[in-house]
C-alpha cells in the first residue's frame, strides 16, 4: 500500500520534530514554508515514507517515492497532475462531487524536490479519515461508491495518456511464470513444506486464457490499481466518501481488478496475513455492498461486458496476489517484507482460501450483477 493521506488522528499521535534528515531546510524552502515547520511521521505506507508538515494554519503531505519500486518519480508525477487537472476540469462542471487529490507546486513552478528529486508534496484534504478494516455492508458501500465515481469521471479521460508505470502488474500470465521460476529454482528449499499449495495453484491456468479473452473485449481505461478501503478518505459527518486518495498505481486497465481489489482485500473478516486461515471467507453481504456501491459510483457509464467482468476480477485478483505471495517465499521474502517466519507463506494461504470461497458461492455472487 502507498497510501498518501490517512486518518488525522493517526498522524496527530506520532510526535512531531522541526528537523529531519529528508525533510532539510532547502526542502521547506522550496515549498515555502518556514523554519518552524513541525514534521510528523505520517500514515502507515509500506512503499514510500510519508510526513505531514505543519506550518502555522498550512498543511502539506511530503512523500519520498521509493525509486526502487517506481524508477521514474517524474512519470509519478505527470500522471497524477493529468488525472488531477481533468478531474477538476469534472468538478467545475459540476460533473464529480468528492474531493480532487492535489499536487502542490514548488515556489519556482515545478513539483519534485530533494537531492535526488524524489520528494513530491500533496495539498492536505480537511475533515476525511482512513478505515483500516471493514467492519459492515455501509463501509464497504461507501468505498466502492468513491471509486466507482472516480473511475466515472476518467470514463471520458484517454488512459493511454498515462505512462504505466508498473509494467506487466496485472499480468496473470506472467505471475504463473514467475512462479514456476520460483517452484524450478526452490532457491529457500521450501517447495516441500508447500507443495499441495503449488499444486493447487497450478491446476488454475485456464484463468490466463479466460482473462485474456475477457479483457479483449473491453474498453481501456484508467484504473486506481490499489482499491483498499484505506484509500478513501471518508467523512463521518457526511457517512460518506470524499476522495479516492493514493494514485501512484494509476496506469492504463480495466475495470475488473479494481473490483477484484475490493473484494480482495474487503470481504474476509480476517487481515490479510491472518494466522487462522480457515477464519478466512468472503463475506457475501460485504460483496453485495461492493458490487452496489461500485455499480451505483459507475451507472450510465460502465458497459454489459464490464459488468459481467467483475466477479472474474474478483478470482483473478486473490488468486493473482496469492502466487505472488507464493512465489516470494519460495525466492526467500525478496519483496514483500515479512515479521515472521512463514508470512508470505501464510499469506498465500489466505488469498488461496478467498479465491476458493469465491468459487464455492459464485452463483449466489453472480446474481449481483445480474439485474
């Protein structure tokens, strides 16, 4: 997750310094904003180191983008000023109610600073917070609504536009192939503690070619790519969403795995790295809510066939997201970073688990989208 604003609460508890070895005076400067800055630690983003500076009544979000996963942060930042301008462009004409995520220019025009120009500085959205974990059917709802009217009002936007920024990242195919290099290598001699779970994984290929026919048939569009509930600011007062926040994985896609996003990381009632693997379900009250809310945020705008695609999405994206887990404790935790012993193991499991719920309670989950 790369989450960019979270809740307020969150931030307001870590303590606040005036100096930092990222966050330097020509930093501030540049950003105009003064001496007397505070700077907190801010959200709980895996990906890039996040702060909120405090200056007096001005607030601004500095992130430092990890250049490891994202080599460009100069693509990271046109795409989102791109999004950004046609999203206001929306807002104007009174055409897009939530609240635009903005990216706030240095004193001299431009948008990148630090001595590797790897700093970039978001405008503070009052009033939102973040949820963590879905905790009933409105939550869920109110997520899927935000970024069904999000993805709405870019149905009109060229996603070729956008530079892609994470080559192949949906790509079912090439994750099957990754991990069968992982399975060849057993680089951590762990194959045999896991190798029901491979096997399993394995026998689910005919979901490449699925995919592949599913998706040629469907108009490109712009994706967010990382639809988790904590990447909508909502607004307690309003009981709803305000802005889909954190859109550095906003490339070129299609509508499906936002879905399958959701449900992948909304339905269970357990957390993705859960211990109790046979707690791990979908939960179809919390599916509907996602189906209604994302339907509703894309009335008059989504096709039949995007319909008809999103409970593909759903399976394509626990079982895509499981065998990357799955190959990463094969290959000995290279990416994902793990607190103990077994946990992108452990993780696999889960994903596993969900796609196998899916397909268990697929006619009832169908019917959502069959009115």
């Amino acid at each position: 997750m790369t989450s960019s604003v979270v809740t307020q609460t969150k931030a307001g508890a870590q303590p606040a310094v005036k100096s930092h070895p990222l966050v330097t005076a020509e930093v501030l400067q540049a950003y105009q904003l003064s001496a007397q800055t505070d700077i907190l630690p801010f959200g709980n983003g895996h990906i890039n180191q996040t702060f909120l500076l405090k200056d007096g009544d001005k607030r601004l979000i500095l992130q430092k983008i990890n250049t490891a996963i994202f080599p460009s942060a100069q693509d990271l930042v046109q795409n989102a000023l791109k999004i950004e301008q046609h999203l206001l462009a929306k807002k104007q004409q009174g055409l897009y109610g939530l609240e635009v995520l903005r990216q706030q220019a240095k004193a001299d025009g431009s948008y990148l600073a630090g001595t590797t120009q790897d700093l970039r500085a978001l405008q503070f959205i009052d009033n939102g917070s973040s949820i963590e974990v879905v905790e009933n059917p409105a939550q869920a709802y109110a997520a899927a609504l935000t970024f069904g009217q999000f993805a709405a009002a870019l149905a009109d936007f060229d996603a070729s536009q956008l530079v892609t920024v994470l080559p192949d990242f949906h790509h079912l195919g090439m994750r099957f192939m990754q991990l069968k290099q992982a399975i060849s290598a057993d680089a951590s001699g762990r194959l045999s503690q896991c190798q029901q779970l491979v096997d399993y994984c394995l026998a689910q290929q005919a979901l490449v070619a699925e995919l592949e026919q599913v998706c040629a048939a469907l108009p490109l569009r712009v994706c967010h790519n990382d639809t988790k509930i904590n990447n909508m600011l909502y607004s307690a007062q309003l009981q709803r969403g305000i802005a889909a926040i954190d859109l550095d994985t906003c490339m070129p896609g299609y509508w499906l795995f936002d879905f399958g996003d959701m449900v992948r990381t909304c339905c269970s009632p357990e957390p993705e790295d859960s211990l109790d693997t046979e707690a791990v379900r979908v939960r179809p009250e919390i599916f509907k809510a996602l189906a209604e809310g994302y339907l509703k945020g894309l009335a008059g705008v989504i096709s039949k066939a995007e319909k008809q695609s999103l409970l593909l999405g759903a399976k394509v994206m626990c079982l895509m997201i499981g065998i990357r887990f799955l190959a990463d404790h094969l290959n000995g935790d290279r990416y994902f970073a793990i607190k103990r012993p077994n946990h992108n193991l452990q993780r696999a499991q889960n994903q596993i688990r969900l796609y196998q719920d899916l397909l268990k309670q697929e006619p009832t989950l169908a019917a959502c989208f069959s009115e």
